[in-house]
C-alpha cells in the first residue's frame, strides 16, 4: 500500500497504472491519453494506443466503479480508409476528449497526415459505434476541449494552435453548429518563469461548478533534461467562458511514480479526461510517461480554490 502525504491535492488511486498494453486484447505498445465519461452508471476510457508501426488509433475501457477497467476486443477507432478523413489521417488519430451534449457524445481527436495535424469531430450515442462528422480545424491544431453547454446560443471550445509567436497558448472559439467555428481570442498564455513556462494546453472537458467552469490543463517547463509534463487549474465564467476568473499559481499534479517519470515519453503526466462526482470529488485520468493509464482523486473545491485564492495572470 503506498502512502501519500496528506497535504496532495490529487491523490493518486492505489492500484495505478490502471491500464497498460497487457491489458488491451489486440496489439498495442502503449496505452494513455485517455477520454472519460460517465453515463448509465458505466465508466468509459477513450484511449490513444501506439501500434508496432509508430501510428496511433483509438481504444475503449469499460468499468463500473471507475478504476478497475475492461478492454473492449476490438479498437473503438482507426484511421480512416477512405473518403475526405483518409487524407488527414493517415499517420493516426490520438489525444481523445469527450463531451456530452443532451444523448450524445461528441469527441474531438487529433488526425496527423503529411499536412500536418489537425481536429476531427466524432459522435456516437452508445459508445458501440462512432460517426465522423466534420474536420473542424485547419493544421496545425491540437488538444480541441468542447465545454458541455451553449453560451448566447453558441457552443464553445478550447484549443492550442502550434506556434512559436504566441508560444503554445489556449484560445478560446465560438460555434452555432459544433462545424464551423469563429471569434477566436487567446486567454491563456504560459507564465514567464513558471511551472508552465514552455507551453500550455487544454486537458480534459471543463465540468460546471458553483464558481465557474473548472477546466484541468496540461502546463510544460523545459530543463536541462528535457520537458516536464504537469497538470494544472483554471476557472473560467459560467455564463462567459471567455472570461478567465483564475489560474493556479500551483500545479496540482507532476510526474513521480516510476511510470511517470519513465517510459514512451518521461516526465508526463497528460490528461484528457476528468468525472466530476455526486460526492464533491473528480475523477482525473492522466496517461504516464505516454505509455499506461493512472487516476486519482481531488476535492473539486480545493480545486477551485486554488484558483481564486492562489491565481496567476492568465496572460
């Protein structure tokens, strides 16, 4: 049994990693980066697998208390082979999130092709099968995030374009349609000399609280060894998204346990998915070191709090 100190915010679940490749039924080399939700009393793990060939496709965990999960036989998506979305993802899909809007789930992905790598945008009603709908970015844009509501009308998302000249920062798109998206603005950039200095991302879907929208990022500070993936917290407006309420100065999660700081990729911890609870706790997934799955826990009002009471400027 490991033993954490009492002072973490995220208390990460004993039984960690909660998903490795010996647990999925086909060949994979890595599983992580994970989608979630919560509907009909069933936890579903969207996942991001490497194949043997480099490429990544999408695969689906089912459980009933969160933790414990089972592997669907079959991938949930590959690549497509043919009509429009062949083009753009021929190198693979990756980096799922799931949103919920009324019975249907929507979920973003990441398609990589020679052009670069741009959004694509899933439905399905039963997590059984999924229909493509649009590509919803241009290249290069990853880490798309689609608050779970309408504002004045319109949908709202959250995501990274690629680029050095406002480095790696999360804007902010409006939409009529869930297709066709405008009005960007950046409202987020990394923090000089900070714990996500480098770079800054969206992470999982933002969940409704009292306070405003909590949203969990991913937040990237370069050493002398290379990148440090850790998570962080900011609390966006309910009725404007738009309008950033507070950062956590704090990051609330790093890599420490060994398949955190090893593997794939070292030093991550990168998530696409969190459950808020009945309880007044979040689930949080996160994949370690780009090669399994890990969860754990936190208050979702310590979380808020760390953003009015401890904020940093959000640009």
């Amino acid at each position: 049994m490991t033993i954490y100190p009492k002072d973490l915010i995220v208390r990460r679940f004993e039984g960690n990693p909660i998903l490795t490749k010996d647990h999925v039924p086909y060949p994979v080399v890595t599983v992580h980066n994970a989608a979630a939700v919560k509907t009909r009393g069933e936890y579903i793990l969207v996942f991001r697998s490497h194949l043997r060939n480099g490429r990544s496709i999408l695969g689906l965990a089912r459980s009933k208390d969160g933790c414990n999960f089972t592997v669907d036989p079959a991938p949930f998506m590959v690549p497509a082979r043919e009509g429009v979305f062949a083009e753009y993802e021929e190198f693979g899909i990756e980096d799922p999130r799931i949103c919920q809007i009324d019975n249907d789930f929507f979920i973003t992905y990441s398609a990589y092709s020679r052009h670069g790598v741009r959004i694509g945008l899933g439905k399905t009603s039963d997590f059984r099968s999924v229909e493509r709908v649009a590509l919803i970015t241009q290249a290069d844009c990853r880490n798309v995030v689609i608050f779970p509501g309408k504002f004045q009308g319109r949908f709202a998302r959250l995501d990274r374009p690629h680029t050095e000249i406002a480095p790696w920062s999360i804007w902010i798109s409006f939409s009529p349609d869930l297709v066709h998206w405008g009005d960007s603005q950046v409202i987020m950039k990394p923090a000089p000399y900070h714990w996500d200095q480098m770079k800054v991302g969206p992470g999982a879907t933002p969940f409704r609280t009292s306070e405003g929208w909590l949203h969990i990022y991913h937040g990237v500070f370069q050493t002398m060894d290379g990148a440090v993936y850790r998570l962080g917290v900011a609390l966006h407006d309910l009725e404007d998204p738009a309008k950033i309420l507070g950062v956590a100065d704090e990051w609330i999660l790093q890599p420490e346990d060994p398949w955190e700081v090893t593997g794939y990729v070292h030093n991550v911890v990168f998530t696409c998915g969190a459950i808020p609870e009945d309880d007044g706790t979040v689930k949080i997934y996160w994949g370690g070191a780009d090669t399994v799955m890990c969860m754990g826990t936190a208050v979702i009002d310590d979380l808020v709090g760390l953003c009015l009471s401890v904020p940093r400027p959000p640009t």
